[in-house]
C-alpha cells in the first residue's frame, strides 16, 4: 500500500539521501548542507510549497517537492512540481502513478489551478507517466535566468 506523508524535520537527512541519489541521474551539483537548510525554511513556510515522503508499506521510496506561484494569467496558485522521486528498486511498480493522482487530489484540495513540470528529454518514462496522466506539452519554452 502507496502512503504519503507531509515531510516533517526529522526526515530532512532521508530526503536529501534520496535528492543525492536523485540528482546524481544526471550529474547535477548538490550540496547535502545547503539543501538540509533549505528544506527547514520550506517546512517552516506554507506559502512556498509542500513535500511529502512516499511510502509503500512502511518503508519510505520516494519524495514529492510541489513549490506554489501566483499567477495572474490563470487566476491564482498554480505549482510547479518540482521534483518526484521514485527508489529504483520501486519503478516500474505504479508508485508514480499514485504519486501523480495524490498530486492531482492535493492541488485540488490546495486551490491549485495549474502544475507545471519539466522532465529532461532522455527521460523517456517519466514523459509517458505524465502524458497518461493528463499533463500536457505545453506550448512554451521554459528559459532561466540565474543571476
């Protein structure tokens, strides 16, 4: 049985654990003491988001990071979702599936009007969870700009 629960500051450690192991799909830079502050700002801050810890049974296999936006364009909070983490060992299992209609259930509880994505090109299966699932190509281009 797939659980989420909200991250709490006691599972700071086990989450950065699964972001380094995360990032390191695709060679992105992490600093574990950087994130672990971050993460007690963002626990301590309704306003910026909300993560949870997914578990199948009692043993956790993955995070959700959902981060809020005001939008004027569609009228309110919309989210970004920014990340969504799944063990290896757990793919392939439905456990995203969920994970995406826990999302859904949580932005409508949440007053979410829109989430965006971004998924890297080579991931292939992340693409087709989300294409089954409702979300759409969007027709922008997403640009950063990092001061």
């Amino acid at each position: 049985m797939t659980t989420f629960e909200p991250l709490i500051n006691q599972n700071i450690e086990t989450i950065t654990n699964m972001m380094q192991d995360f990032y390191a799909i695709d060679n992105y830079p992490i600093d574990i003491e950087v994130s672990k502050k971050l993460f007690q700002e963002f626990i301590s801050d309704e306003n910026l988001g909300k993560s949870w810890l997914i578990y199948d049974n009692s043993e956790i296999v993955g995070y959700v990071i959902l981060n809020f936006i005001f939008s004027f364009e569609y009228k309110g909070r919309i989210a970004f979702l920014d990340e969504l983490y799944i063990s290896e060992n757990f793919r392939g299992k439905g456990i995203g599936k969920q994970a995406i209609e826990f999302i859904k259930k949580q932005t409508t509880e949440l007053n979410v009007k829109l989430i965006y994505i971004e998924v890297e090109n080579h991931n292939v299966n992340a693409q087709k969870l989300y294409l089954a699932n409702d979300f759409k190509i969007h027709n922008r281009k997403l640009l950063k700009y990092k001061p």
